[in-house]
C-alpha cells in the first residue's frame, strides 16, 4: 500500500485517480481531468497511486472496495471517493448500497448521476476537495496539539479560537486555576484576570499575536478561588493551509513559588542591607572615638607604651577599613540588576586615590605615573576603591622599613594595563591562582581579608581581568587591565572629562 499522508495547500494541484469500467466514460473523464489546470491524472493502480480524489462507477466499486477501504483506513485525512450512477439507477443504488451493503456506502463521499453535466462534475470535485484539505487542517492541528501535549506534560496549555475563546485546556490548567474545562470551554480568558495588569498590558499581548508574532511574557492571573498565581507564559498563532490565523496556543508554566522566594530574597536582602549600613555607621563613629582617644592618650606616653598604643591604633584603623570593604561588597552584590555603568576617568581616579594613600602611609613611597595617558573606561563610582585596595595591601603587608609602592599604565588600542607594584615579600606561588577568593583569609589575618576579594568582584563586573606577578627583583605586581572607551595623550596631572 502507499503511504497517502501528504500535505495539500489551498491552491495546489489535485491529483484524481478516475477508475471507470465504461471505455467511453472512463476516456470522458480523463479528458475532463487533464483540460483543467487544478487537476492532474494518475492512473495507477488504487492499491499504489498517490490520489486526492478518486471517481468511480458501481462496478469498480465492487471490485475495489477492499483496496479503497485500507486506503482509507491507513490515513488520517479524509480521502473522498466520487461515485457515478446512471441516471436511471440512481435511486435504487442509493437504496441497495445504504440499506444490503454498508460496507461499500461507507467508501462513497458524493453521488453524481450520469450523464454528468461538466459544471456539476467541477463542483462536486471541488467541493470533495475543500473537504481533504479541511481534513488535512484538522489532521496537522490534532499532531500539533498532540506535539504539545507530549512536550508540555507539566505545563500548563489553553486553546482558543482567533475571537480568544477557549476550545481545549489540559489538567495541568485545570490544577492551576481551579476551573475544570467544562467552566471555562467556550469563554475567553479574561476570567483569569487578577487586576494586576493594566488595559495596555493585554492590548500589546493581542496586538502581538493577531499580527503572527509569539508573545511571551510573565502574566499574574487569578483562579477560581480568588487567589492569585504567576505563570511565565508564551502564547503563539497557529495558521491554517492559507496562512490565515485559525487559533491561539498558550504553554505556561507556574512561577508562583519562584515569584514568592524571590520577594523573600529581596525582603532579606534590604534588611541586610539595612542592618550593614547601621553598623558600619555605629562602627566608624565608635572608632572614630577611640582614634581620637588614642590621639590625646599618646601624648602622654612613652617607650614601651607608645608602642603598644600604635599597635591598638593599627587594629582600630583596620577595623575601619574593613566596615569601608563590606560596605562596597554590599554595593557591589547586593542586586541582581545589570551595573550601571558610565565613562570614567582611570586617569583621574588614579592620580586622585594614589594622592589620599600617600596621606594615609606617610612613611610609605606612592610613585605615581608621570604624564599618564588620559584613559576613559566603563566603571560606576567603585572604580577608586580597586586601586584603594590595592595600594593598601601593597604597602600593608611589605616588611620592609621604608615601602615603596610604583603605579605604572601601559596602553594599546582597546585595552588599558595599571600595574601595582611594590618592594615587599612577594606572593608566594602556592596561592597565587587563590589570592583573589573570597575564603582564603580570615578574619585573624593581618589586613582586612576582602580587599583582594572586593577588587576581582569590580574588575570582574567592568568587564575587565586582575592578577599577580612577581616584581623584580623582589615583590609583587598586581596587575588590572580594562577596556578603553577612548583615549588621548594629556600633559601630566591633566584628568580626563
């Protein structure tokens, strides 16, 4: 048997099968056929041809019923069959074969009674016709609708007609909203409405989809029993044989618990964030204090006293900085939202927070770069506090008497390099792949702990890379390198606009 599954468009040429015992009838009608553009003749046999259509007279009927019934059968797609009877015959073959011979009823779509009349034959056809391609629409719907089941098991899905009203929803609608189908077949899904979204909202979302475009979108609706759900949804236009919108496909999936943590994640993290700032605030203003008390105590210390005093001074300045580095993490990982970022002068931030370091290290050395380029990269206001920290740990853990710390900026086309080096210990090679983590300090060690962490969060989020080197002959260079916005030679101190 052949394999009659194909696809037929509005338009396309039809392909009739004319299996007629009469020599002269059966020429009649295969003259007919091949004078009509629309139509092209097979005459193979009914058991191998690929036919749209096939016309027949009583006796081949007969003699090919069982052909034509598995033909019929192996397809999903109504395949027609045209029978002719002569004029005088008609009533009674109507009556023998609906009443003795079902069997060959079923087989026969239309009945033409011969002589036949061309414009009647061009009707006929043509109407059994628009009937397979009808049946080919329905057939490709019920796979797609199948398709989706199949792909879809969990999710939600709703069919409508090109009005919007509801022809099919699945048990997993029905879980969601609480209707059962029988409550919502027939109406728009308008009774979801929660209120939660305005006229302009659904107004695009219909505009959208009547125009043959897939929306997709977040949508809050509300259920049978008046609680809210949020469904991440995507709604598509399904087109019939013409390429005409016959009805809307909705697949969404429940968010609601997804919706609900991350409202309790946000909630946690303002309070967080809250809490870290009071703090920090009561922490500066407390250290504040005992700076200023440590300031009047030294006056009136010496020797081994003194001391000790600097080194509570010490603790108490890193404690300082260590509420300045958690307040720019919090900055920095506190939303989920892009960064916002804008042209900065590297140039300017440089020069400007190797200045303040100077004041902090009074027994440091900060070279800055002499005529620097004037570089602009992508960066927002925590740009300083890379090379804040950088110039910090520099100076902070070199175990020499006099430190010295040299900033230098290598340019190309795109990229900007700043290299921070400086004349201490070095980096020992077992962690310097690990320098940058966050766990691999703690508290107890000497400076903050986070610095390091703090800088690869920004250069990470500017888009940009950080590591270490060994400086020459002894020492460490930590090394940024960003891309440029744009660039120009500038005398030395010149900042950037």
């Amino acid at each position: 048997m052949a394999d009659q599954r194909r696809s037929r468009q509005r338009g396309d040429t039809a392909t009739l099968l004319p299996l007629v015992a009469d020599s002269g009838n059966r020429r009649m009608l295969t003259d007919w056929i091949t004078s009509h553009d629309r139509y092209e003749l097979t005459e193979e046999r009914p058991d191998t041809a690929m036919f749209d259509l096939c016309v027949l007279d009583t006796e081949m009927l007969e003699r090919e019923a069982t052909t034509l019934t598995a033909r019929k059968r192996e397809t999903s797609m109504i395949l027609p069959v045209l029978l002719l009877v002569p004029d005088t015959q008609a009533g009674s073959v109507h009556t023998e074969l609906r009443q003795e011979r079902p069997a060959l009823w079923d087989l026969v779509d239309g009945m033409l009674r011969m002589p036949v009349r061309e414009y009647e034959l061009a009707d006929k056809v043509d109407t059994l016709l628009q009937l397979r391609t009808q049946s080919e629409t329905l057939t490709r719907q019920r796979e797609q609708l199948q398709i989706i089941r199949d792909k879809h098991a969990g999710h939600g899905v709703v069919i409508t007609d090109i009005d919007g009203r509801i022809e099919y929803v699945n048990t997993a609608f029905e879980k969601q909203s609480g209707y059962t189908s029988e409550e919502v077949l027939g109406r728009t899904p308008r009774l979801l409405k929660s209120g939660e979204h305005d006229k302009a909202f659904y107004e695009d979302l219909w505009e959208t989809i009547t125009s043959g475009d897939v929306w997709h979108g977040e949508m809050t609706n509300q259920g049978k029993d008046g609680g809210q759900y949020v469904i991440d949804q995507t709604i598509a236009p399904v087109t019939g044989p013409d390429n005409e919108i016959e009805r809307f496909i909705a697949v969404n999936h429940d968010i609601t618990e997804l919706k609900d943590l991350e409202l309790s994640l946000r909630e946690r993290s303002e309070q967080l964030e809250i809490l870290n700032r009071v703090l920090r605030h009561d922490i500066r203003n407390d250290m504040t204090v005992v700076l200023g008390w440590l300031d009047y105590v030294a006056d009136h210390c010496e020797g081994e006293l003194e001391s000790e005093l600097d080194r509570i001074e010490s603790s108490a300045e890193r404690v300082v900085e260590l509420t300045t580095a958690a307040g720019d993490i919090v900055k920095t990982m506190g939303s989920d939202a892009e960064p916002d970022l804008e042209p900065i002068s590297l140039t300017q931030i440089l020069l400007e927070e190797g200045k303040k370091r100077q004041e902090v290290f009074e027994d440091a050395t900060i070279e800055l770069p002499v005529s620097p380029p004037c570089v602009t990269v992508a960066a927002n206001e925590l740009l300083s506090s890379v090379f804040r920290n950088l110039i910090n740990n520099a100076v902070k853990h070199n175990d020499v008497d006099e430190p010295v710390v040299s900033i230098t900026v290598r340019e190309t086309d795109d990229r900007v390099q700043v290299r921070v080096a400086d004349n201490g210990p070095g980096v020992p090679e077992t962690i310097k792949d690990d320098i940058f983590d966050d766990e691999l300090k703690g508290l107890e060690s000497s400076g903050t702990g986070m610095g390091l962490y703090l800088v690869s969060t920004l250069v990470d989020l500017y888009g940009g890379e950080v590591w270490v080197e060994d400086n020459d002959p002894t020492g460490a260079v930590f090394c940024v390198e960003l891309d440029v916005l744009n660039q120009s030679m500038g005398e030395s101190g010149e900042y950037c606009d």
